[in-house]
C-alpha cells in the first residue's frame, strides 16, 4: 500500500489547511457533545426532533447566504470574516449560560450554531483547498487532511468528556476557550493568507437561494453522475437522521445523569475518531486510489443500510453494565465511514465542478440536499411518534416503523449509487465539468 507523500512545495498549504481542520474540529466536536449532551439531559430526547428541524432549516438559509459570496468575492477574506463571528457568537453563549437562559433555549441554540458550523466551516476550507491544489494533488493529500480533523475531534471529545464528568454536565466554560481558538485560527490565516491564490472571482450569475437551486438543479440535471449523488445524499439525511435519534434514545434511557451522559458521549466519539485513525492509515487514500469515484461512493449506503438492518434487530444493552445496542454499534460505523471515507471522496469529487460555479453547486449538495433529507427524517420520525403518543402504534411497532422505512431509504440510495457507476464515465466528460487542461482529458490529471 503506497503511502501518500507531502511534496516540498506543498508543505505550507497543507500545514495551513491542516491547522484550520484541526481547530474547527476541536472546537466544533466539543461544543457538539455539550449541546447535545446538555439538551437531552435536561430537556428530553423527543425534543431534539424540534430543535434538529430548526437547525436543518437554519442550515438551508445559512447555505443560500453562503453562496451570496463565496463565487463572487475574495474566499480568504470570507473565511476570516466568519471565523471571527464564530467566535465572538460562542464567547456570547458562555455569558447566556452564565446569566440562567433556560436549558432549552440556551442548549437548543448552542445546538442550532454547532450545526452551521458544521455545514459552513468545512464547505469553506474545502473550497480553499480545492483552490491551492490541481484535482491531482486533490486526490492524493485530501484524505490526508482528515488526520488532523480526526486529532482535533479526539482532542475536543476528550476535553469534553473529562470536563463534563468533573462538573456534572456543566461545561459551558468550554465556550470561552473554544472561542479563544477559533480566533487564533483567524489570526493564522490572516497571516497566511498569500499562500492561497486565484480565489478573487467575478461572477455574473444572479445570486440568492433561488439562484443557487436553480445553479444546482440545472448542473445535477445535465450531469447524470451528480444526479444520483443528489439522490443518494437526501436518502443518507433520512437515514443518518434516523439512526442518530435511536442512538441518542438509547443512550438517554441509560444514562440518566448529565455528567455521566455527556461523559458516554465524548468518549464514545473519542472511540469513532480510533476507528477513523485506523481508516486514514493509508486505507482510506489506497480506497480512493484502487476504487477510485467510479466505487467508492458505494461504500456509505452500504454501511448505512447494514448499520439500519442491525438497529431494527438488536434492540437492548448486553449486560447490566455495558451499554450496547444495535443503535449504538450502526451509528458508530456509519460515523466512520461517513467522515473518513464517503466526505473526502466527495469534496474531491466536487473539485470537477468549474470554480466559477463550485461555492454555489458545493452548497447546493452538501448545505442543501442533506439537511432536506435530514428534514424529511424529522418529519417522519415525528409522525411516528405522534403515533405512538395517541395510541395508535406501541413503542415497539413505532421504532419498527421509522427504521424500517429508513432501511427503505439506504437501499435505494445503495440503487442510485449502482447508477452512479453506470453513468460515471460519460458524465466525466460532461461539458459542465472541468473539460481539458492543455490538451488533455481530466481523466489524465487522476493517479489511479
């Protein structure tokens, strides 16, 4: 197995791109497991249903204002404009906390911003990477850049699990902190900022979410490989979503203290980052290079689909003191899968797409078509579950219902991906897609 090499002239670009993964996922996996931890604690599992609807909602709107900039105006700039709101936002949560805001309105909103930093941060620096290096180089360093995001979520979950074991749930201290780092990585990439070039870009398209559905909806029609990739992300949002509930569920049932629930989380996230570590020991960039695009998007309907299949049939913890259940086991191999394998694959994918267009179609799949899917989830999980409170539905044929019909949707999004296949070489020469580069075929620019 070729193990992937950091050029010389590549070596600062990377250690930047690096750092900003790192910070980003030490700072948002943290503030995840205290979002999540503290709302289904002190506010009810159930309740997640809402607050995730209006995180996904707040997603949708944060991706259409997304692509108001990011193809129009200078992307550094950008980024360092919403690193240093990041931070300022996080440190104002700390004050909310500090001041007695209630439990659902302070954890509901911590939860609401964790998830656009989720969506916008990595959109963002994936967008800057993909405008540092050719799809070659892409190809070869991208997975490499999951190692320091993996070190980074290790880093948080930990910090946050210890802090949560020492002050029973109480870490909303971590804010502070948190903010401090996100603006040491602003600062950071001021400083570095001429190490990115060609990212000041003028673009004549209209802007707007309209626009940006419409530059979407149009590139997805006219390359068929994209279009099944969209299927396949809104059925992976229904799915993803489905398991997560069930995991969190099961883990609330459990655990009924708030230190020791938030303690389980960060350390089973610490654990998901090992399975990761174990991917990006050369496995995860071997995959890219021996499946290539053509395969290796299969992999993450198919874990999803199995993960779903053992949810539905394992159903309670195997001892008195273990917690584990089909929930937790599926979630946790789709997590790994989902971060070390399928995101890498498809941020390079998505360096085909042309940069004048890349910031708006990009938001458009990832910032669009999953939070759908994830809406959809909801709404199904909900209906389900009002169900169940009317009397309709036992608890039992409930859980049945919504994993079954979310087994439904990881099956066909391991179908679409079957179509992906077939269509994947045609549409690589798509005239939408990036077509030639002194002469020759983007198909030339790929070590396989």
């Amino acid at each position: 197995m070729k193990t992937p090499r950091i050029r010389t002239g590549e070596r600062g670009r990377f250690v930047l791109l690096a750092f900003l993964f790192f910070i980003n996922s030490l700072v948002l996996e943290s503030n995840e497991v205290v979002a999540t931890s503290g709302f289904v604690s002190n506010v009810g599992v159930s309740k997640i249903l809402l607050v995730w609807s209006v995180v996904m909602i707040t997603v949708i709107l944060a991706s259409g204002t997304y692509s108001l900039f990011i193809d129009r105006f200078d992307r550094v700039r950008f980024a360092i404009v919403l690193f240093m709101l990041f931070s300022l936002i996080y440190l104002g949560f700390y004050f909310m906390f500090s001041a007695g805001v209630s439990d659902f309105i302070s954890y509901g909103l911590l939860a609401v911003f964790t998830e656009q930093q989720w969506m916008l941060f990595p959109l963002l620096i994936w967008a800057l990477a993909n405008d540092m290096f050719s799809i070659a180089d892409a190809k070869r360093l991208f997975p490499l850049l999951a190692v320091p995001a993996i070190v980074g979520g290790v880093l948080g979950n930990s910090v946050a699990a210890v802090v949560g074991q020492m002050t029973g749930g109480q870490a909303h201290s971590l804010l502070v902190f948190n903010s401090a780092l996100i603006m040491v990585a602003t600062i950071t990439l001021f400083i570095n900022s001429t190490k990115i070039e060609g990212q000041s870009r003028t673009v004549d398209a209209e802007a707007g979410m309209r626009a940006v559905v419409r530059e979407g909806m149009t590139f997805i029609r006219e390359v068929p490989s994209f279009r099944y990739l969209t299927i396949t992300l809104i059925l992976m949002g229904i799915a993803l979503n489905t398991i997560e509930y069930q995991f969190l569920l099961d883990v609330a049932e459990y655990f009924t203290d708030p230190g020791k629930l938030q303690a389980f989380y960060g350390a089973f996230k610490v654990a998901s980052a090992g399975g990761l570590i174990l991917l990006q020991a050369g496995v995860a960039t071997w995959l890219m290079n021996r499946a290539g695009f053509k395969h290796i998007f299969m992999f993450m309907p198919t874990v999803l689909m199995l993960s779903l299949v053992l949810t539905f049939f394992w159903l309670s913890p195997a001892g008195a003191s273990v917690l584990l259940t089909g929930a937790i086991v599926g979630d946790y191999f789709s997590r790994v899968t989902l971060t070390g394998i399928d995101e890498p694959a498809r941020r390079t994918y998505e360096g085909f797409i042309p940069d004048q267009t890349r910031g708006r179609v990009s938001a458009f799949l990832d910032g669009i078509l999953y939070p759908l899917g994830s809406l959809v989830g909801c709404g199904m999980i909900g209906i389900v579950l009002y169900a169940v409170g009317n009397g309709w539905l036992t608890d039992a044929a409930g859980r049945m219902v919504y994993i079954g019909v979310a087994i439904g949707c990881a099956f066909a999004g391991v179908i679409a991906m079957t179509r992906f296949r077939v269509t994947y070489d045609a549409s690589s020469f798509n005239w939408r897609l990036k077509r030639r580069k002194r002469g020759k075929s983007i198909l030339d620019e790929i070590e396989f």
